[in-house]
C-alpha cells in the first residue's frame, strides 16, 4: 500500500507529490515513527502489559493505538485483547535496542 501526500517537503518543490512506502515495506525505517521504539523497550523491560500501563509509561498521545496497531502489523506485537506482549521477532528486536541504548549510555558517561 502506499499513499502519496502533496506538500512542501524540504527536498521536494511545493505542489510534487511524495510517495510514503508502508511501514512494513521500509526495513529498519519501519521503527522511526515516534514512540515505538520505546513501546518495545517498555515492554522488554516489563512484560505483556495493557494499554493504559503503556500509554501511562511511554505517552498519552491521541496516536497511540496507531503505534501499536503498527507494531502489531509488524508482527512485533501481539494481543490476547486485553494485554499486548512481544512477538518472537519483537523480542530479538528489543534485545538489540536494549544493547544499542545500553552502550550509548556507557558512551556518554564522564
């Protein structure tokens, strides 16, 4: 699927179109909406979890069930309805961000 939205992109003249992939079509870029990386750090750190436990610990931004409605078409999240939890792929993932945000701690450490 994708979607093309008119506008003034820095790099784009006002009035052409850019095309946005979908979000399970861009790798990596998939994770670089606001949030979601921290919704699956949250939920690496504190297990299958509901919605107002992560919206309390991460945001109460109007956009958070898009976030996990993106993860979950990730297939980093899944839900039982009541408690969302990572998926065997979310936690291989969280895995790595948790040891990318572990060592850029130690890096900025006097």
């Amino acid at each position: 699927m994708r979607t093309t939205e008119r506008g003034s992109h820095p790099s784009k003249p006002f009035g052409t179109e850019m095309t946005y992939n979908h979000p399970t079509d861009r790798g990596i870029d998939s994770l670089d909406q606001r949030h979601l990386m921290s919704i699956i750090l949250f939920l690496h750190e504190n297990g299958p979890s509901g919605k107002m436990e992560i919206y309390d610990a991460v945001s109460r931004n109007a956009s958070m069930p898009k976030r996990l409605g993106a993860l979950m078409e990730l297939n980093i999240l899944d839900s039982d309805g009541n408690l969302f939890s990572l998926t065997e792929i979310g936690r291989d993932i969280a895995v790595k961000l948790s040891d990318i945000e572990d060592r850029l701690s130690m890096e900025h450490r006097p």
